[in-house]
C-alpha cells in the first residue's frame, strides 16, 4: 500500500470518527420512539387525578421548544368518546437524554401524599370510559419530526381510531379501542409490549394496579378507597361532562347537604369572578334585576391557538378580550371551538386570551339555551328570580327554589322545590324525593344529573354532540353508599335515635310530650328517625305565598291544582334545614306549627288523617315547647358541622347562658356567649372528630352528631409548576384555586424562597376568582468574559455516545498500528491526539477552573413557596411549591 493511500486510509477513518462522535449527539434529537406506557383517567372516583407515562425506548428527547423556536416540538391531543378533540398540552421544555419514563400529572395527582413528583404538570384532559390520547408532533413547528402514537379506549368510535407511525415499526394500525377506562377503584391502561415501536390499541390492557413512575424513578402504589369515599369524591366533584355543575352545587356538605337561601346569596356575591355553576341559567339582564352573563354559549375562533409557550395550546379558564368582556371556558368541543360560560353582554370579539398566555380570534359567539330568553315563556335550566328572590317579607333572600321538571320536560311546565337535605337516608327504603316519584337513590342521582347537568336543554346523553354523560352502575353504586352514610347523629352508636337522650330541659320535655300526643304529629312523624315514609296532601300549596299576588308558584300538578301529596321528612337535626315544606315555604320553626293551626291544613285532605289540629287549645307554650323538642333533637345547631382547626363554629338553638366550658371530643376550646345564649367559638389545636360538648351550671349536654375535622376548604395548583428562565428575564405561573362548594372567601398571596435579586407579583391579589397569575422577575448578571473554547458543544450533546467515542478510538488504533509511517511519529500517536482534539472540542475545552459567578439572578433551580391566606381568619393558609429554574 502506498504513502498516499495510507494516508487516505487514516484521513477517512479520522473522519467517520469525527461524523460518529458529533452526529452521537443527535441520537436523542427526533421523538421517533416516544410511546405511551400507560394512562390513568381518574381514581377512586376522582376524575382530576390523572396520569400519562411516556418512555423513551429509542431516541428523543426534544419534546419542548428549541433554541429560536417558539413552539414545542411534541404535544399531547386528547380527545372525548365521540371523536371530538378537547385539548393539547404542550411540552413546555424538553427531556433528560435518557431511557426513563416521563411522568405527566394533573395537580390534583401531584397533591396525593406520598406522590412522585410529576415532571410535567397537565390539565385534567383523559375523558374518562372512552376517548383517545396521542403524543404526536407540533404542526406548528417545521423542525419536528413526524410523530404519533395514540391509545384509544371504551366507545371511541372505531372508525376514527387512525394509525400510528413515525416509529422504529413504521405505520402501524391502531385496530379497534381498547377496553373502557373507568374513574373507580384503581384502574389503568397499561401497555404490554416490550418491543421498539408502535403498538395497536388491543396491546393495552387494564391494570388493577397503577404504576405512575417519573424520571427519577420514583412511584407511587395508590390505596383502593372505599366505596361511600369514592362515591363522595363522585358527589363533591364529577361533572359527568356536563355543564361544570356537581352534587355539591346544589347539596352544600357543611349545611346538612341542603342549599339555604342564604348560601346562594353569598354566593351570587361573588359569581362574577368565580362563575359559579350554581348559576349558569342566568342571563345579563335578567327579568328583574341586572342578572349576570353566565348562558353557556358557543364560542368560534378563526383558526387553532397558535401562541407560543408557555402556552399549552388550549384556551382554559377565564378569558377576556380587554374591552371589559369575558367568559369561563367550560371545555373545547373542537380545534376552534369552545364552550364558555358568558361572553354575550358585552360580546367577545376581537382576540381573547386566558391568563396562560394563550390567545385566539374570535369569529363568531352563539348563544346557548340554558339561560332564559326574554319575552319567551320556556324558561331556561333555572329560574333566577324564583331561585333568589320572594315578595314575601320574611324572605328577604329569597325561597331558595330550583326548577325541576317533575312531570315532564318542555312543553310540560315545570315546578319549583326546594334542595333537599340528604340525612339519614339509610333509615328509609324508598320512594325518595320530595314527592315521593322516585323509587330508589340510584334513579334519583341518574335524574338529578339529566335535570341538572347537561350544557343544552335536548338533554341528549347520547350521539355526536351529548350534553352529558350518564353515570356507570358501579359510580351509581358509590354515590348511593355516599348518601346513606350521612346520618344524623353520625356513628354507629345503635342508640344514637333514641329521643330520650335528647330531651334535656323542662320544655324539651313538655314539646316531647305533645309531640306524641295531643298535637298528633307522631301520627305521620313516627319511626326511627320521626317519619313513615307515607306520602300526604297536607295543603302547603295552597298557601297565600305561593298565590299570584306574591311568588306565583304554578300549582303541583297542574291539573288538578294542589292535588299533589308530598313525603313526610325525617325530623332529626331539623333546626337546621330551613326553609320548610317542599316549598321553602316556611321560615322557621315556629311558622311550620303556625300552619298547622291554620285553615290550609285543616281543610286539606291530610287533615282526614289527623284530624284538626290546635296547639293553642294544649297550653299557651305548646308550639314554643314543639320547637324546643325539635332543637334538641337537632343538639343545639352548630354551623359549619366541619372544618380544619381554627374554623370559627356557632352553637345556636338552646339557651346557654352561663356555660362554663366548651370542648371538641375532649379538647377544650374558647368561646364567647351572646346575651341571647349562643356560644361562639373555635376549633382548638389537638381537635379531633367528635361530639361537641357545652357544661352550664345545669349539668352538660353532649351532641348527637360529631364535628369532622378535615382540611382546607381551598387547595391550589399551579400551571406549570415548573418555569425556565434567563437571569434578567420574567416568567409566570398560574395559581389554580380549588374551591369546595360554597367557599368564596377572599385569597391573599405571599411568595417565600425566592433567590437573590428576584421578585414576584400576583395579579389579581387578592381575589374571590379561581386563578391568579404570579409574575416572577430575575435580575440580569454582570456580563464577564467567556471561558475560552474551540468550539461550543452541540445543544443536545450526551455523554451516552461514549461507546462510539472507544469504538472511534479502538479503529484508528488499529489502523495505525497495522503500519507505521516511516517518519519516527507513530501514527497511533497522532491518531490519540487527534481524538483528545475531538474530545475537548466536543465538550468544550479547557480544564482550567471556571471564573467566580457574576451577580445578578444566580443559576440553579430553586423551590418558591407559595401561600394563600384567606380573609376569614378561622381558614388557615395554604401553601404548594412551584420550581424556578434560573439559567
């Protein structure tokens, strides 16, 4: 072999060195062989708490934006059981280049004790039973490479389901979907292949046991809750993809599960920034008064949302155009479309943003037909005036009364009642609702969520476009456990109902008395919990109040008017669950034993049962004394009925004058009494749930039911929970505020943590909304002169092309040892040198110690604390970390 061709020889195998040792670098670069391991739609009845594992079983890991671009190079698309797209989230920041599993996590999951942290924080987007996931590329970015791969599950339409490619396997058919993905209990879908490349839909199964698993490896087993927790979760918390309605809009826990006039007037207070869904059939204006914009409407944008991070693609939240108009986005039904509460007076045009930085143009709003049109006899999904208001002087917030469609939808006329409290239905078998027409606590909850929840008046929970989904029998099962655990008193003390134990005072015991005798109301309220189920016209329709000339109630049923009978209710804890009747017709206590002295009751069919009633011909203290019975069967009424320590709690209901001593199950507390002998008080340090007790020189009386200690009534989250940013430069994260039902205190923020020479605002702060945005500002630092290099290393550089760097090596060694040059440098010598250039260049250069770090914001990643103080100062603060990473 001559000199010249050795030495093309060596020229070559140099080269192939040079190309495998920078081109290494890029093993990790296309996103190719990304895939889906497994997806967890809810748990234990939570549909907020959810997962996705991504692994990277080939190369890449540039899933977020890259140098000068604006866009992420990969996303997440979701989709409903229909085929309808309902979000994206894109990946804010790219991968670790390794073979790790990614973890993407709902804040709600990321709450659960013991979770591994997420390494990427996601909406709530996995539609739960049937719908559809994809990892696939951004079409707004040019530079991303082709990608999909897609889980379909449960009544996704087959014929959509597509295919996967991009991958090590190329195009590979999705097949039918897999198998539904339920919210109860612990369930997953769980890939099973091991092998490179895409998999059809039938290779994912169902797993009993979730194995959510982030880059550091760390997981999480989640405990199986019970069946009366998960239905609780259900009842608090599910949507059933309606219109953002619960349970709990209309059934508040810390009021008996009942909806008092006065919590819908507390929270109408503050619906223009927490839009509740209590309301959503208002309209801007109403009949009466000036309403509030609140229809569900349809909202069109020109095109996709196309901004930039760290927008995840998806309008969410509150929007708003800067002209003074704004809406709720409920959910994205399209690319471009979106269901949004509000938007319609004043319109939305122009662009809208969110407070995710995302912003899209709208062309066109529609209105929807929840909320009632003027001048129309239909009304809408409520009632706002019969909801919020009464021209009867004793109630000055309004009846409380919620439209209900009792014997049939539109064109039937509906009828208005009251919430029900949901207490002790353990002790009764059916039938249930105020009027006795449903026959079991299953159908009651299927009918309340077709009443209550869809997002058009078609009620349609079927075809292309539902406007609700129904429960499942297993969800219908917990909730029914959920709702016959709510005795009153709480606990499985089998004599908790025996009145004996609530008859303390001379007058308790006079009412008791009447209450069994002369006043005949154990004629109809007898049994264990003071009522036979039996259903009776007692005449409360009838009623001036509900006449023409003052609510104008339409008579139940309307043919014949005021024929209806209704089911006699369970009287413990009663002294609390005002108004009365079905109606909400009665104030108080004293105004229900008022009525049955009167001509509306005596001259009513129930009356043939009892025969006339006159508690004035027992004593002149005969009603005062019924009333006095009834609140001690109610242990003197205490508000809220839980709440975390601190809460502020009222005990009302007896006289307790002179009380010496206050505790929860044991540990004492300070209170106060008023001179009318209601004690306030709060929840001491060291509480735990148990009965209340109050000691007065007369001795001490001990409630039947038990306070709970529980939690916060809010929780937060934020949108990411993680930001990256350049000394000098601002980021943002939005703080998500959870509220449970009823709960519209005003929130404070406080930030701590943060490192040198960086601050942070909140905007708005403080607020009565669901969000707050939370500005955080670096510092630049001083410019110094730049370490020397040859060159700069690759941006996606990986100390794994380390095998190709030996293999490099062992090859030109090889070579030059095969021959010699004839000059005295042996070429293997040059051969390692040349690779120790390589080696440098590739990593930069330089050994020499790095020069002192410059002021300013300094690099590093750093924990931010942020806490939420609320107004009323029995709450306590609640906090969460976010991570800021500082470049």
């Amino acid at each position: 072999m001559t000199n010249r061709n050795k030495n093309l020889q060596f020229t070559y195998t140099l080269a192939i060195g040079v190309v495998l040792l920078l081109s290494s670098s890029r093993a990790f670069a296309t996103n190719d062989e990304n895939h889906i391991q497994e997806i967890m739609a809810g748990v234990n009845g939570n549909s907020k708490i959810q997962f996705i594992v991504i692994k990277q079983e080939g190369g890449g890991n540039l899933w977020g934006p890259q140098a000068g671009e604006t866009q992420s190079r990969v996303m997440l698309v979701f989709f409903d059981a229909t085929g309808r797209e309902t979000g994206k989230f894109k990946f804010p920041h790219s991968v670790p280049a390794d073979a790790n599993p990614q973890l993407i996590a709902t804040q709600d999951f990321a709450n659960l004790a013991g979770a591994p942290t997420p390494d990427f924080i996601m909406p709530p987007l996995l539609n739960p039973i049937g719908g559809k996931v994809c990892f696939t590329n951004n079409p707004l970015n040019i530079n991303a490479f082709p990608r999909t791969d897609c889980v379909s599950y449960g009544s996704f339409p087959a014929d959509q389901t597509g295919s996967d490619s991009g991958g090590c396997n190329g195009v590979v058919i999705s097949g039918p979907p897999t198998a539904a993905l339920p919210i109860m209990n612990t369930v997953s879908l769980k890939r099973t292949s091991t092998s490179c490349g895409s998999v059809p839909n039938s290779d994912f199964t169902i797993n009993t046991t979730p194995t959510p698993t982030n880059d550091a490896g760390k997981t999480l087993t989640i405990p199986l809750g019970t069946q009366v927790a998960q239905g609780e979760n259900l009842f608090n918390g599910e949507t059933f993809q309606g219109n953002g309605r619960t349970c709990a809009s209309c059934h508040i826990a810390s009021l008996n599960f009942a909806l008092p006039p006065s919590n819908i007037q507390s929270r109408f207070s503050n619906v223009s920034t927490t839009f509740d869904p209590l309301f959503i059939g208002e309209t801007n204006p109403s009949s009466f008064d000036p309403g509030f914009d609140f229809n569900l409407n349809t909202l069109v944008l020109t095109q996709t949302v196309s901004s930039a991070a760290p927008c995840s693609g998806t309008l969410q939240g509150i929007i708003t155009n800067g002209s003074g108009a704004k809406a709720k986005v409920l959910t994205q039904v399209s690319p471009t479309t979106y269901l949004v509460s509000g938007g319609m007076n004043p319109a939305l045009s122009g662009d809208v943003s969110d407070s995710n930085s995302c912003t899209g143009t709208v062309l066109s709003m529609t209105a929807g037909s929840l909320g009632a049109i003027a001048g129309s006899s239909v009304l809408g999904l409520e009632d706002p005036k019969r909801m919020r208001t009464s021209a009867a002087l004793n109630f000055p917030q309004g009846r409380g009364l919620i439209l209900e469609n009792i014997d049939g939808f539109p064109p039937t006329a509906p009828v208005f009642r009251k919430s029900p409290h949901l207490l002790n239905l353990n002790q009764r078998f059916g039938p249930f609702g105020l009027s006795g027409s449903v026959n079991d606590l299953q159908s009651f909850a299927t009918g309340a969520v077709t009443q209550h929840f869809p997002r058009t008046l078609a009620r349609n929970s079927g075809g292309s476009d539902p406007d609700f989904r129904l429960p499942t029998s297993d969800e219908l099962a917990a909730m029914e456990a959920f709702m016959r655990s709510l005795d009153f008193p709480a606990g499985a003390d089998p004599n908790k109902f025996n009145l004996n134990r609530f008859v303390l005072t001379a007058a308790q015991q006079r009412g008791f008395n009447a209450f069994f005798g002369q006043a005949k109301c154990s004629f109809c309220h007898s049994g264990t919990v003071l009522t036979d189920s039996a259903l009776f016209n007692t005449g409360v329709v009838n009623q001036t109040i509900n006449s023409a000339a003052v609510d104008n109630l339409p008579c139940e049923p309307s043919t014949a008017c005021g024929t209806r009978a209704f089911s006699t209710r369970q009287l413990f804890n009663v002294a609390n669950l005002g108004p009365f009747f079905h109606d909400g017709s009665a104030a108080t206590l004293k105004d229900v034993i008022a009525f049955y002295n009167s001509s509306f009751f005596n001259t009513s069919p129930g009356e043939a049962f009892s025969g006339p009633i006159n508690t004035f011909a027992i004593s002149p203290t005969a009603a005062d004394d019924i009333v006095a019975f009834l609140e001690g069967i109610s242990f003197s009424p205490f508000t809220p009925t839980f709440g975390p320590v601190g809460t502020g709690v009222t005990i009302t209901g007896t006289t307790f004058t002179g009380a010496t001593a206050v505790s929860f199950n044991g540990m004492a507390a300070t209170f106060t009494v008023s001179p009318s002998g209601t004690i306030t008080t709060t929840v001491p340090a060291g509480a735990t749930t148990g009965p209340i007790t109050v000691t007065t020189l007369d001795g001490t009386a001990t409630s039947a039911a038990s306070f709970t200690i529980t939690s916060s009534p809010f929780s937060l989250g934020a949108t990411p929970s993680s930001q990256t940013v350049s000394a000098g430069a601002s980021t943002s994260y939005t703080v998500n505020i959870s509220r449970s039902a009823g709960f519209a205190d005003n929130l404070t923020f406080s930030v701590t943590g943060l490192p040198g020479a960086t601050t942070a605002t909140f905007s708005p702060n403080p607020t009565t909304g669901n969000s707050s945005t939370m500005t955080v500002t670096t510092t630049a630092r001083a410019q110094l002169t730049p370490w020397p290099t040859l060159w700069p290393p690759p941006a996606n550089f990986s100390v794994r092309a380390w095998p190709l760097w030996v293999i490099c090596l062992l090859v030109m060694v090889l070579l030059a040892h095969w021959e010699r040059a004839r000059r005295h440098i042996p070429r293997w010598v040059f051969a390692t040198g040349a690779f120790a250039v390589l080696l440098c260049i590739g990593c930069g250069g330089g050994s020499a110690p790095p020069p002192p770090p410059p002021p300013g914001t300094p690099p590093g990643t750093f924990t931010i604390t942020v806490t939420a103080t609320s107004s009323n100062s029995s709450v306590q603060p609640v906090s969460m970390p976010v991570t800021l990473i500082v470049k």
